[in-house]
C-alpha cells in the first residue's frame, strides 16, 4: 500500500485517459495527492499514466468502464486493497455522439448508450465506490451548461444535454442523502474546452477547464448539492 499522509488526498477520476479527466489526473498529482487515473482501455490508461510519471509525478492506474458493473466492483475491490479509501471521487467519463442530433427523430440507441454512461455510470460507481469514501470525502460530478435548466437551450447535442439535466438532477438529490454521512456532492460546467468532444474551435484550454475541478477537490470548499463553473455557483 503506498503511503499516504494525511494531507494527501486519494483521488479517483473516470475517463482520465485523455482531455479534461487527463489533465485533472495531472494537476492533482501535481499537488502531491494520490491520484487513481482510471479508464476503461487498459492500454490507453497504462499509456496516460507513463506519460504522467514521465513527468515525475505518481499516479497509479486502474481499468475501469463505468457502464460494466462488474468492472466497477472489481475495481472498487482493487482499490480498497491498495488505498483503503477514497477521499475524493471523480465522474469525469462522459460520451457525447455526432448523431445526437435530435430527440424527436433520432435513434434510441444513442438515447440508451448515452444515458449508460453519462447518467447510470456515475450513479453505478457511487454505489460501489460508496463504501471507501470517508466522511469528509467528495463526489464531483462533471456536468455541463447544456444540462441547464435555466439557460435557453442551445439546439445542441440534445441527448447530452438531457443526460446532463439528470446528472445535475442526481447531484442534488444524493447530496441531500450523503448529507447524513457528511459526505458533499456538486456538480460542475468546465466550459467548452478544446478535447475530442469538444473539438478544436472551443476557446478554453483543458487547463482552464480543470480549473473549478480542482479547487472543488483540493480547498476548503463547504458547499453541497451545488452547480459551478468558474468556481462560483450557477444555477441548475
Ligand atoms: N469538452 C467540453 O467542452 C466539455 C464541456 C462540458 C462538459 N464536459 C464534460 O467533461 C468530461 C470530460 O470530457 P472531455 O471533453 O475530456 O471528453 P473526451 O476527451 O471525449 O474524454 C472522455 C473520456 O471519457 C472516457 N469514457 C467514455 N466512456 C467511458 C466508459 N464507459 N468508461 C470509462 N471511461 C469512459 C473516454 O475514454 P475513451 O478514450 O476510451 O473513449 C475518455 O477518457 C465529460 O463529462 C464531458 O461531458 C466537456
């Protein structure tokens, strides 16, 4: 078991393999904490996570695809063998379809695949991450604009966007929950950062994008069932 002092945070972050999960994975790493970079392409992930220590940093990798329960609970085993615990958890891992083009028209497949994993997946690995996560520990959810209830809508990727809206939605309500166990849960909008998902035109930097992630895992923030972006709470 690696050792671990008390002002180190175990952090695992979903789909960190690339993007903003990717250079999340670096930054908090870079601020000493034990960062569990997990994907579900154990060659990729193996690969991101040479590419850090190339840095000089420690981050250990761990396969996990938050759609296959099976793979959430062996990692979630994995985990407690080797931290004992998870002070802060991440769901960073999201997919966002070029035929998500219209909710009336398209498929329900992309409906399916997209609820899977940008909505059942977090709710997944809360579950069987649950247990390791102290009180005093964190849930980030890695929400989006798009998912807002208050903003106009922007015609954009609609399944995304309604995938979002849940998470927001989960945010709040497992928040009220784990208030019981003192464990906080927020949700946060990176912005439109330049990743494959959001292509090259977007203005922000995935270290601009990271930003608020960061902070939400790092400072004394006290805050639950929130919406950021910016460091500063949005409405849902
Ligand atoms: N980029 C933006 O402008 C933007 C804006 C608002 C919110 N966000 C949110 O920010 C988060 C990261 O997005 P990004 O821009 O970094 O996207 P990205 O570059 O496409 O990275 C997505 C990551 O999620 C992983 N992933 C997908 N399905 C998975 C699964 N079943 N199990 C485990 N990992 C899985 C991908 O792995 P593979 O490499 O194996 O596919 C990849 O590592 C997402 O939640 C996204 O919705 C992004």
């Amino acid at each position: 078991m690696p050792i671990i002092r008390s002002d180190w945070k175990v952090i695992l972050v979903t789909g960190a393999n690339k993007g903003i999960g990717f250079e999340l994975a670096r930054q908090l790493a870079q601020l000493k904490h034990k960062v569990i970079l997990t994907a579900r392409d154990s060659a990729k992930g193996k690969e991101a996570v040479d590419r850090l220590i190339s840095e000089g940093l420690e981050v250990y990798f761990q396969l996990l695809d938050v759609t296959d329960e099976v793979s959430i609970k062996q990692a979630a085993g994995q985990v407690k063998a080797q931290f004992g615990k998870v002070d802060v958890l991440i769901n960073n891992a999201a997919v966002l379809f070029r035929d998500d083009q219209s909710l009336a028209e398209g498929t329900v497949e992309v409906f399916h695949k997209t609820m899977l994993t940008n909505v059942v997946g977090p709710i997944q690995v809360v579950r069987h991450f649950l247990p390791l996560i102290p009180s005093g520990g964190r849930i980030i959810n890695t929400s989006s604009g798009g998912g807002s209830m208050t903003d106009p809508v922007g015609g954009w990727s609609p399944v995304y966007c309604v995938s979002k809206s849940a998470l927001n939605a989960i945010t709040r309500h497992l928040a009220y929950e784990l208030s019981l166990r003192n464990i906080s849960v927020n949700a946060y909008c990176p912005g439109w950062v330049k990743t494959d998902m959001g292509g090259k035109s977007a203005p922000r930097s995935v270290k601009q994008g990271v930003d608020t992630a960061v902070w939400l895992a790092t400072a004394s923030v006290t805050e639950t069932g929130k919406f950021f972006r910016d460091r500063k709470v949005i409405p849902w």
